[in-house]
C-alpha cells in the first residue's frame, strides 16, 4: 500500500512540474493612467524578440534561437512549434488564420574562416505546425528585420541595405539594393498595394508610391532616424525612435514633431487617428549592475497629448507588440508577455 501511495504521489509531483513549464504565472493586473496591463510569466527560459497576435485569442512568440511558440488561449499558455532553424526570428507576419511567415536572420560570426548564414524566410501553410524556408539568395549577409505584406500577393521584407519583394505570395523573392543608404532599414510598413514606408537609422526614411518598384528617401526627418512607423492611412503616418515622435500628414512630405512626446521608442502602433501605444527602454534602475526598466505610452488625442510610464518594472526593453483588437494588445519583453487592456 505504501509503494502504491508512493508511487501516486511521484505521478502526481511530475504532473505539477510538467504543467508548471507549460503554463504561465499570471502577474496581479497593474494600470497606468487607466490603461490596464497585466504580465504574464511564459516560464519559458529563452528571450523573445517578437510577437504576433491574429485575434484575441490565437498568437505567436519567436525568439534568437529560432524558437516559437504559439496560444490559443491568450497566452495562458503555449506551444513549441518547430521552425527547423536555429537563427534568430525578428518578425511574424499572418495573411490569414494559417498562412504566415517569419524573418530573421545572423549577419556575423566569429573566427577565423567564419562565414555569416545571413538572412531567412520561413512560411507555414497550417496556422504555424509546419514551417519551410522560403528559397532565395540575397547578395549579402543581412538579417531581415521587418516584413509587411501590402496585399494577399504583394509582400516586403527589408534588412541592412536590401529590400525583398514577392509578388508570388512568397514562392519567388527579388532583390533591390539601396545605394548609399547610410543606414540600416528597420521597419517597413504599406498602407495598400501602391504606398509604403520604410523607417531606417541615421535619418533616412524610404518611401514608394508605386508598389516597390521604386523607393525614394523622404525628408526632411530627425538625423538620427526612426525604429518604428505606424501608418494609419494614406495620408496620416507616425514614426518613433530614440530621440523623436513624429506626425505627417501628407505621408512623409512634411514632418512635425508632437508636443511631450516619449523618446526611446522602439515600437508604435495606432489602432485608430486617435490611440497609438508606443513601447520601448524606460529609466535606468541605478548601480554598476542594474537595467533599464520597460516604457509603456498610449494617446487618445491622435499624438497631442501622451500618458504611461518609464518605469515598468516588472519587465525591462519592449521591442515588440501586437494589437489585434481597438483597445487589446499584447507586448513582449523577455519571455514576459504583457497584455494591455484600455
């Protein structure tokens, strides 16, 4: 009887242990100025660079080891999905419930003899269970930090120098090199299949109106360039970065700062003219050994006016976030998912 007992007792402490790696701790809900945000722990021991929620329900994390894992339960808990690559992933994007595909990539290495893996496309078919990499062969080692498609078929993925297009719905990629650039590309966006933007370092900002066949750099804009763009329509764009929050109206052919705005962005979205969130590095906690907390910012006011904190502690730089609905997002910031509720 007692060996039986024991051995319940064993089954019993693995099951908790099991589930305990599975499913997250959930962190009391906090709010900041009326904006309600709650964190969840994934208990996953990896960092995450990227996030992509569908829906309320159903999203994805990917992290610098190529890992991703997927909810269907806003992320009360989640599941390892094979991407049969060990790069980093630095951006989902979804066409739809089951067609998606992630970019990433690894420009450097070290040795003697080393040769960078540059640059990868993976595409699932299957809401994610099965991923394969896209074939092509860019001129350079680059590490693809954004993509966007601006239609079902019409898509853009952008790193260094390069801009990478299909047409094809991802079966074929071409290559477009910008000369000179001076920067490096880090954000592209497209509000429909002709106008599109891509944000980059050391002040240039690229811009086409004819569906990437060609890209002109938009000025004037901050010398020090732009991590994140948020377009809201044809005509009204923002972008953010480490020094600026800016506003066009006239899509990037004039520029004008907003008044208080936040700096250290790295990441803007607008669900609407009127509420943008902006996330990114907030105070430094102090000491030879300690870390930048998170920031978290939205408006209501189309930009005039912003509320939030840089003082987030509970997590630290947020590079990345999703909004599936109006006013419910998720970010992440190590393997701390933040769900926001306005």
């Amino acid at each position: 009887m007692e060996k039986i007992l024991a051995i319940i007792l064993f089954v019993l402490l693995f099951a908790s242990c099991k589930k305990a790696a599975i499913i997250p701790s959930i962190i009391q809900p906090n709010k900041v100025d009326g904006l309600e945000l709650t964190f969840i722990k994934t208990n996953l021991q990896k960092n995450f660079a990227t996030i992509y929620f569908l829906n309320e329900n159903v999203g994805y994390i990917a992290g610098f080891d190529g890992s991703m894992y997927k909810t269907i339960d806003g992320g009360n808990s989640w599941t390892a999905l094979n991407t049969n690559t060990s790069l980093p992933l630095y951006d989902i994007y979804f066409l739809n419930n089951n067609e998606g595909f992630a970019v990433g990539g690894k420009d450097n290495c070290g040795g003697t003899g080393c040769v960078p893996e540059g640059a990868i496309i993976i595409h699932t078919k299957d809401g994610g269970q099965t991923w394969n990499q896209s074939s092509f062969a860019p001129s350079e080692k680059i590490e693809l930090r954004s993509i966007c498609f601006a239609s079902d078929s019409l898509g853009f993925t952008v790193g260094d120098g390069l801009i990478l297009s299909t047409r094809d719905r991802g079966a074929n990629w071409q290559e477009t090199k910008i000369n000179n650039l001076g920067g490096v590309m880090l954000d592209v966006k497209f509000i429909n299949d002709k106008k599109g933007l891509i944000a980059c370092t050391f002040g240039k900002l690229l811009k086409t109106i004819d569906g990437g066949i060609n890209w002109n750099v938009s000025s004037p804009f901050p010398a020090i360039g732009a991590n994140s763009l948020a377009l809201v329509n044809e005509n009204l764009i923002f972008t953010a970065g480490y020094t600026n929050l800016m506003k066009s109206s006239n899509f990037g052919s004039t520029w004008s700062d907003l008044p208080n705005y936040p700096t250290d962005i790295f990441k803007l979205l607008f669900t609407s003219e009127n509420i943008g969130y902006a996330f990114g590095r907030g105070e430094y906690s102090g000491g030879d050994f300690g870390h930048n907390y998170g920031s978290i910012y939205f408006t209501i006011d189309g930009g005039s006016s912003w509320k939030g904190n840089k003082k987030i502690a509970a997590v630290g730089l947020i590079q990345s976030a999703s909004f599936p609905a109006l006013n419910v997002g998720y970010a992440i910031s190590g393997n701390v998912v933040i769900k926001l509720v306005k």
